[in-house]
C-alpha cells in the first residue's frame, strides 16, 4: 500500500523498483489494529525499531536520502529537533548511511531518560546537542540555521522535522491503511491524533485530500492547547510550551500549523468541518491510562491517553461514528508514569532493553544561535 501510494509522489524522480524495496525495507514491522470495545479501535504505531511512530518517516526518509546522495554524490547534514520520539527514529533510521551527517537537538532535562539514551547512544554519523532550553527553542536554532546564509553556503543542510514535506508522506501512508482495513459500512470514520508539533495530524489531513474515508480527525493535547484553542475562538495565540507527562507533545508553537491553514485557506470555519479540537490534564490522562487497563487490560503510553480522551469525547457527543485513536509509543518507553497508573509492570521490548547500557555522548549548548552555528 505504502508503494502505490507513494508512486505518485516520487516516480519518475525514483525509479519504481527504488521505490519498491525502500518501502519494503522501511516497512518490515507490524501495524496492528485492535478493537478494544465496540466501535473503539487502537492503531499500534510503535512497533518499528525505536518504539515510536517516528520511525514510519525516519526509515523512508533515511532510504531516500541515501539513494540520492549516492545519485548526487553531496554530502548532507541533516538537522532535527526532537522532544523525544524524533530524535531516536531519526538517529536509528539514519545511523551509518554514506555520505550523510545528522545532528540532533534536544531539550535538557525534558525528555524521558529511555529516549535520552535512544538519541545519544548512537555515536558514528550521529550527534546529539543538549540544549539548555525547551523544544521550542530547539525548533527555533534549526529554523534559523535553514535561513542563515553563510551556513547554507558552507554545508548542505537538510531537515529531518516534519517542516520537510518527506516526513509527513509516509506518515499518511497509515491513514489509508486503517481507512482500508476497517470496513465503514457507511460508518464515518473519525481519528483521533495525540498532536503537539501537528505533523501527524498534518498527514491525516495529506491522507483524507488524497480520498482516504476519514470524516473527523480530533486534535488532541495535552496542556499545550493553542490548536484546540484555536479551533473555539479562530485566533492562535502561541506561547512557551508546558511540561506535562506527554512531553512529545510539550509544543507552544506548532510548526505544522501553518500548513494546516493553508489546507484550509486560514479559514478556521473550514478546518472546523474536518478538526475538533480537545485538550487533557495530566491527571486526566492518568486516570485514562489506569481505566482502560482495568476495563480492557489494555495498557496506553501517555500520548496514546491523551488521544484515547479525545476520542471518548467525541464519540460521547457523536455516538454514530466509529473511532480509531492513534498509539503512537510503546509504554515502555514511559515506564515510571504507566506503571504507577496501572500498578505493575510494563514489558520492556528487547529492541528497547538494548538502549539502556548505552552511554550519553551529548554536547552541551545554551539556547544560543551564535554558540549553534559556531559548533
């Protein structure tokens, strides 16, 4: 599926046989869809080799760069800020690839020691900078750096965010397929996204124009709300993000926004038809993740609780649509927070347990452009 959706973006750029065994080879894990109750469906997106669902577009991406570079013969730096998942798929995704160099920022103090050690472990081709400040600002040096001319004149940047359109396609790949796989029966469908820098809920929007049956999508955060907030009052008001125990999703200032409003010609009337908004509190999500282990013995990371909330709600008020909310991290990775919520433990997946020997390699930066660009 992934390849004949994605033959209409990269053909003839790559030839289909490229493009064929890059998605076989990025997609070789499982996507499970499970009915939790009647009506509620979970799509597991956290089971490629980092935990996350990050690794759908580290892997295709990274495949793609490295066919190009070895076509062009360029060396590449590719820089990506991450507040947790993005960091590690993307180092995971791009360790060893010729001709390619990834620099990775992240906040100090501000993402789960599991995915600390998943993004500074690497080594090789991968560096980590440990940045005093949030993602946010993290987000911002990148931003900055693409626009700096003297940098761009001395080395071949390019990004591995979701500001680069080549993260997002292959996110909207798994839209059609859990369209595909259900079977609507004139059912609308509605998705529910744990969203913080907006790029997968940005894909479900790709996924839905490119005729993928999804009616509803619920943008659901967590205390990090400008989106939702938006959707109420039709202004955006950004603002310093918020530490919360979903910290993937501790976003003030959603890069993907903009795209969101050019889909919907900046008319929040517009994306109101296609996107309600809803927004949870720790404690919510907490309780979310303890209720739906007691009721279904089925345990959630904390973003895929926040999404699992979004979701209840909307169906509440809208009983006759069925519901998928998006599990987009292996609870493992959250231990401590799930663990007290669900009171045992949680299964660590082997590809997991790997990481925790590995040493921190990271260099400290202050929140400083200058200081970043001299590095």
């Amino acid at each position: 599926l992934a390849f004949e959706v994605s033959k209409n973006f990269f053909t003839p750029d790559l030839p289909p046989n490229i493009l064929q065994t890059i998605a076989q080879e990025a997609f070789n894990f499982d996507l499970p869809l499970l009915e939790l109750k009647e009506r509620l469906w979970v799509l597991e997106l956290f089971h490629g080799p980092t935990g996350a669902f990050k690794d759908f577009a580290a892997r295709f991406m990274a495949k793609l760069f490295g066919f190009f570079v070895e076509k062009t013969q360029k060396e590449i730096t590719i820089l990506a800020a991450t507040s947790g998942d993005t960091g590690s798929a993307v180092a995971h995704g791009f360790l060893k690839v010729k001709g390619i160099k990834v620099i990775i920022l992240y906040p100090s103090g501000k993402v789960s020691p599991l995915q600390e050690k998943q993004l500074t472990g690497m080594g090789e081709n991968i560096i980590a900078l440990e940045v005093q400040g949030a993602f946010d600002d993290c987000q911002n040096l990148v931003k900055q750096a693409f626009l700096d001319r003297e940098l761009k004149n001395k080395i071949t940047l390019a990004s591995a965010n979701s500001i680069n359109i080549a993260r997002l396609l292959p996110q909207s790949f798994y839209y059609v397929y859990l369209a595909a796989r259900l079977k609507l029966k004139n059912q609308p469908l509605a998705v529910s996204v744990p969203s913080g820098n907006f790029g997968n809920l940005t894909a479900g929007i790709l996924a839905k124009k490119m005729g993928a049956p999804i009616a509803k999508f619920i943008a659901a955060t967590n205390a990090n709300k400008v989106v939702p907030e938006y959707l109420q009052t039709g202004e955006f008001k950004p603002r310093p993000s918020l530490a919360t125990i979903s910290n993937a999703m501790d976003v003030g200032n959603p890069s993907n926004f903009t795209r969101m409003l050019a889909f919907y010609d900046q008319d929040a009337n517009q994306m109101r038809k296609d996107i309600t908004g809803a927004s949870f509190s720790d404690g919510q999500t907490r309780s979310a993740i303890t209720d739906i282990f007691q009721g279904c013995s089925y345990i959630m990371d904390p973003h895929g609780a926040v999404a699992y909330l979004g979701l209840k709600d909307f169906t509440k008020k809208y009983p006759e649509f069925l519901g998928v909310f998006l599990e987009t991290a292996d609870p493992a990775k959250f231990a401590p927070e799930v663990e007290k919520a669900i009171g045992q433990a949680v299964p660590m997946p082997d590809q997991l347990k790997a990481y925790l020997n590995r040493q921190k390699k990271a260099i400290l930066l202050k929140n400083n452009f200058s200081e970043f660009k001299n590095y």
